[in-house]
C-alpha cells in the first residue's frame, strides 16, 4: 500500500467514527421522519422514500445555489469534471453549511481521482448530514478502493442501518462476503 494511502487512515477512522456516533446536523422534524420511515419500509416504500429525502437534502434555501447544484451534477454527468469542480466549489464557498454541496463536489474530486480532497469534501458532508447514506457509501467506495475491506464493510454496514433497502450498499457487502470480508465462522 502506498505512503499517501497510509496517510488516509486517520481521516477515514475519523469519519467512520464521526457517521457512528453524531446526531443529525438536520434538526427538521420531517427529514427525521422521512429517515425514520425509510429504516422500516417495504422496497417500493423506500425507493420513493430516498427520493424525497434526497431531495430535501438538496434544497440550499437559495434559488442560485440549488441551480449551481444542478449544474455541477449535470456537468458530473456529461463527464465534464472540471466543470463540475467549478461549479461545485461555489456552492461550497457560498453555502459552506450546505451538506450536499460538499458532497456532491466529493464525488467529482473522486471521479477525477483526487481521493485526499473527496475524502475531506466527505468529512464535511457527513458532519453537516451523518445521515446521508450515499455520502457513507461513497464513503465505502473508497475504503474498498484502498484495500481497506473491513472499513469498507463497516461503512456499507452503517448504509444499511440508515437505508436498509440501498441496492449498492447490498451489493458491495455481498461482494465482499464473497471475499471472506465480513463473515462468521
């Protein structure tokens, strides 16, 4: 493993720590409910479920703000990374409270293949919103990328407590249950 994965850890154990053991950042009744609802509810329940979560996650309170979001995850998804950095960034500068500003620009970092920036654009994001479950995936993504299994294990894990019905997280736990990552004698 490389020097500059090494350096990571810290970070990484920080997080893990920090989407284990904080209270929501989002003190709205009505997020708490959604999440609530999303942890006992049927597949078809929680897809629309994570959809309205998601969108409330993604509402800045600026009109302005909410469109450069819009751009920057357009721009992610035309593949025009540099552009969405940009766009991103200022989201970040101007709303720097605004958790889903900072991840979204986490998964651009990481799609250009800037893990120490994606990572501390996580840490961010899930000390504003340590309920965003596609944060602790990505989160996940990651560690696995890295070779770490066990915390990547745990953060699919800590998806699955927050979103028991989250297809990705599902799959990359069986994943590395195929890999003996996580399983009983």
């Amino acid at each position: 493993m490389g020097t500059h994965l090494t350096k990571l850890y810290p970070v990484v154990t920080a997080l893990l720590l920090t989407v284990g053991n904080s209270t929501p950042a989002l003190a709205q009744s009505s997020l708490d409910e959604m999440m609530n609802a999303l942890r006992a509810a049927p597949p078809a329940e929680a897809t629309r479920l994570s959809r309205e979560i998601e969108r409330e996650w993604a509402k800045s309170g600026s009109t302005s703000l909410d469109m450069l979001l819009r751009r920057g995850r357009e721009a992610l998804e035309q593949e025009q990374i540099d552009v969405a950095i940009e766009h991103l960034t200022a989201v970040t500068d101007h709303a720097p409270d605004f958790a889903e500003g900072w991840h979204a620009r986490a998964t651009a970092y990481y799609m250009k293949g800037l893990y120490g920036p994606a990572l501390d654009d996580l840490q961010r994001a899930l000390i504003l919103n340590p309920e965003n479950y596609n944060a602790v995936f990505g989160l996940g993504v990651m560690l696995q990328e890295f070779g770490d299994y066990r915390r990547a294990e745990q953060a699919f894990g800590q998806v699955l407590d927050l979103h028991p019905n989250h297809e990705n997280a599902s799959k990359a736990l069986e994943q590395l249950k195929s890999k003996g990552i996580g399983r009983e004698l």
